[in-house]
C-alpha cells in the first residue's frame, strides 16, 4: 500500500494591520475595530489591549488581556496623543503592533501631529518658567528705574544745595 503525502500548509500569525482600519478615536474615547486585524490565514484567537499617554515615562494600562470582540477605551483625555499597544494571537504564533492616536477637542477638531523635540512634560515644566520671566524682568526694569530716579533725584538736589 502507498501512502499519501499531503503538502504541508502553512498559515503565518496575525499580519500587521493598518491603522485607519483598526483606530477610531473622538474627543473621550476610542473605538478598536479588532476584528478587523487581517490573520493571515489563522483565526486569531484573542486580543492583548494596552495603552497610555504618549509620554514614553507613563507605565502602559492593560485594558484587555483576552479580548475576542472590538474593545472601546473610555475616559481619555481631550485633544491628547496616547500609544497603543495591541497583540493579536492566533495558533501560528503573535504579532504585536504599536501605533498612535489622538483624540480630538470636545467641538471634534483633529489636533495637529506630536512634536517629537517636544513632549508634553517638558512644555508643564518650561511654561512656567517663560511666565516667571514675563513677571520678573519687567518687575527688575521697574525696580532700576525707580532707583535711578531717586538717585538722580538726590544728585540733582545736592547739586542745587550748594
């Protein structure tokens, strides 16, 4: 008897998606269409969900660690960038994706892309320092010309007292 040789197939793990197809964000929330994720062929199985404000220091927030359906993030902060970290797995293996979204301000305006030379927490701790300098050279100006005007003032006097 011969035996029949069947060709082996091969179904990769989860492609990368794209995220147009996977990102819908407003101004509090975002929706993530995971079912939309292309498997390569392999059914995914679940879904891993992080996220977290933009800022590279702030620790990553597990939203779902088995997730089988599209997941909505709630309670985001207005016209902010945040990271998303999403890990789709089927029986071939995982493929993790990091991507990025804003959502908008409360009127649904799109804010404008990150800077990268310019992360929020340095704008928190720069501002404050451009508003001292708005204060404290005018008040240094106010104060040298006051004592200027005085000194100038006793000169003139001494002068006239002779």
């Amino acid at each position: 008897m011969t035996a029949i040789k069947f060709p082996l197939i091969y179904f990769p793990e989860p492609l990368l998606p794209k995220e147009r197809d996977i990102i819908s964000a407003n101004g509090t929330s975002v929706k993530l269409n995971l079912l939309s994720w292309p498997n390569g062929g392999c059914p995914i199985q679940y879904y891993t969900v992080e996220y977290r404000r933009r800022i590279n220091t702030e620790p990553w927030i597990l939203v779902a660690s088995r997730a089988t359906d599209n997941v909505v993030i709630r309670d985001l902060k207005t016209a902010s960038w945040y990271s998303l970290r999403l890990t789709a797995h089927n029986d071939a293996g995982s493929t993790q994706a990091q991507m990025e979204f804003a959502t908008t301000t409360l009127s649904g305006v799109s804010i404008g892309p990150p800077n990268d030379l310019i992360m929020e927490d340095d704008i928190k701790k720069t501002v404050p320092n451009h508003k001292v300098l708005y204060v404290i050279v005018p008040l240094v100006c106010a104060i040298i010309l006051v004592v200027s005007a005085v000194i100038l003032g006793y000169v003139m006097l001494k002068r006239n007292g002779r």
